[in-house]
C-alpha cells in the first residue's frame, strides 16, 4: 500500500535511532538512496535493514535528485518520503494513510514536524508542507511530476508545492499526528558542509523566486545579497557570518548564470570544490 524513502548523507546513525520502527515493519517496503556518503552509511544501512532496498550513488546528487531516483521505483500507491532524522512509528505511518485513503483530492499529505505548530495550526489544507514528511498519492502526482532537479538542496519541497497546487490538488496537513523532527541532526556537522549547505540556501531561493516570478520587493536576489553581506559584516559570530556569507555566495552565483551543479555533476561549493579552489 506504502513504501518508504529516505535519502542518506552520512546519516547511518540518525536513520538507525529514528526510522528503525518502521524501516522494520514487514507491511512497509522501504528504499534508501545513499548519497555517496563517505563514512560507509550504505554498507551498515543495508546490514541494517536487509529488508529494505539501498541505493549507493556514486555521486552527492542532492535531495530531490535522489529522492526523484526512489519515487521512480515505486510500486505502491501511496510513498512517504522520510528525513533520517524524523522520528516515525508504523502506527503513525498508519494513521497518516488513512487521512490519504480518504482524501481523494489530496496529492500531498503530512504530519505535524514542529512542536510548536500543535498548539497553533489546524488540521486541513495548506499552501506547504516541511519536506522532512511528505506522504504522495502516486496517481495525482504523476500529473504534477516530482522535484526539480535543477536544485541540489533547499527550495525543492516548495516547489512541488506550489506546482502542485498549481495542477489542481490539495496539500493538507494533519496536526493531530506528530512526527518530530531532529533538524539538522540527519548528518554529522562539518563546517565545509554547512558552508555548502547555506550556499544552496541562497541559489535554491533565488531560482525558486525567479522560476515563480516572485523575485520582487524583498524577495529580489539582488536586495537579497545586500541584505545577506549587511549581516555577516555586523555578525559577531563566525558561524552566523559564514552562514550569511554563503548564502550571499550561492544568490550572487546565481545571479552570474552558474548552475547548482557544475558540468561533472558535482554540486556546487561542495567540500571537494572548496579544498580544490584552497589548494
């Protein structure tokens, strides 16, 4: 009826304390898509749980490049993508289906991921959804399409979002059924990483804003930029002034035409570009 996905980046651990419950239920078919993590993720994920189908890349192809390989796979007719951080149970997974089953006009259903949204967030249609928990109808999304590979990381979740919506369907959120998310525990830290990480923050949101047309007002990338280099002048912290000057980095580069990917299919202000251009 289901099967499962998540993407792994280094993320043995986090998929072993938090998916385990339903990575190893015997109704729910699950595939893992190793983004060429290099701490031997895939071989002990795969040891792990040899009922479920893992997908070594060769290269980091990004979130919803991977997950697009997955999603191609599927058989059931429902998916839920999973983050490795999120903490799911095959009871919650259950219940979620059930809202699926009777919504026939929802293409994307999801949990509640953030604490403070239990108290404050109604059950029933939205405009997004965190990509942390996605449940898909797979007939309705067949006629939407899944997520655009010209983005490496960042953006990706709210933009099929808005096409969805745009094709006629409904993304609702159901508030009573919460799955906490472990944010930024999927992989460990690593400050070339996060510098990638906040990097794509910017050129995903640049590209989403021109894509849509929304890149007006404040949400041009230009004031972006200016806004962003503001920041990180004034920060007093090293992280918050790398985060803001990535973010700077990657819209100013997409502003320059340059692509998340660079020809080889290496993503952009990657750890392996940034010792290349170090060197």
């Amino acid at each position: 009826m289901i099967t499962l996905i998540s993407i792994s980046y280094n993320s043995k651990e986090a998929i072993t304390a938090c998916l385990a419950p339903v990575l190893d239920h015997k109704n729910f078919p699950s595939i893992i898509v190793d983004n060429a993590s290099s701490d031997g993720s895939a071989d002990v994920l795969q040891t792990r749980f040899p009922r479920s189908e893992v997908i070594k890349l060769p290269k980091n192809i990004g979130y919803g490049r991977a997950a697009n390989i997955a999603l191609a796979r599927v058989k059931t007719p429902y998916a839920m993508l999973l983050n490795p951080d999120l903490h799911a149970t095959p009871e919650l997974i259950e219940k979620l289906l059930v809202h699926a089953q009777n919504a026939n006009q929802a293409a994307i259903i999801a949990p509640t991921v953030k604490t403070k949204d239990l108290d404050r967030i109604q059950s029933g249609p939205t405009r997004w959804v965190s990509g942390a928990a996605m449940l898909f109808n797979m007939a309705l999304m067949k006629n939407v399409g899944w997520f655009d590979e010209n983005i490496f990381l960042f953006s990706e979740e709210t933009d099929l979002c808005r096409r969805t919506r745009a094709a006629g369907y409904e993304i609702l959120r159901i508030q009573d059924i919460y799955m906490q998310h472990l944010k930024g525990k999927s992989s460990l830290p690593n400050p070339q990483v996060e510098y990638m990480k906040n990097w794509h923050v910017g050129w995903s949101h640049a590209y989403y804003c021109t894509k849509h047309n929304l890149a007006i007002g404040k949400s041009h990338p230009a004031r972006s930029i200016i806004q962003y280099r503001i920041k990180a002048c004034f920060a007093f912290d090293s992280i918050k002034r790398t985060k803001y000057t990535a973010r700077a980095d990657g819209i100013s580069a997409f502003l320059a035409g340059e692509k998340a990917f660079l020809p080889d299919g290496t993503p952009q202000a990657s750890p392996a570009t940034q010792n290349k251009n170090q060197s």
